[in-house]
C-alpha cells in the first residue's frame, strides 16, 4: 500500500505540471521578438494584478526562456535576466 501512495499524483500536481508544460512548449516555439511580447504582456498582466501563483509560474517560465536565448547571443544580457529571474523566485518563495 505504501508504495502506491507514493506512486501517486494529485489531480491538481498533474494540472499544474501539464499547464506549465504546455506554457513553455508554447514558448519554445516562439520567434524572439514574439517572445519579448509575450513577456511584455505578462508584465502588464503583473502590474494589473495581486500576484498570482499561477502568474508568478508562467513569469518563471518566461524568465527561464529568455534566459536560455539570451546565453547563446550575450553573456551579458542573460546576467540581467537571471538577476531579475532571482529576484522573482524569492518573491514566490517569501509567499509560500
């Protein structure tokens, strides 16, 4: 019995992971300058809304691929993201 239990996943566990998955599969797929608006409506999205779990993970998504594009074409750009995507995690972290 205990070893089913831990095979086991949430029906919410699974949402969220498929959610996210499907987010960042569709980012992925993006051109950058679609990906850049993408991020800019996320960011009104935040300056319209209280923060969200579920905005604060598509945002983390979002950081991740900027990140990820940005370490192929500067260095430099990419630190800026990954400080902003830093601050963005202790954010959620401060909320759980």
């Amino acid at each position: 019995m205990n070893n089913d239990r831990r095979n086991l996943v949430s029906l919410d566990q699974w949402k969220h992971h498929k959610r996210e998955s499907s987010f960042s599969d569709y980012l992925k797929v993006l051109s950058f300058n679609d990906l850049v608006n993408e991020s800019n409506h996320l960011a009104s999205e935040i300056k319209k809304q209280a923060a969200t779990d579920h905005l604060l993970s598509r945002t983390k998504l979002m950081m991740n691929e900027l990140t990820h594009r940005l370490e192929r074409e500067s260095k430099i750009l990419a630190h800026t993201v990954v400080d902003l995507r830093k601050q963005i995690e202790d954010r959620i972290s401060d909320r759980d």
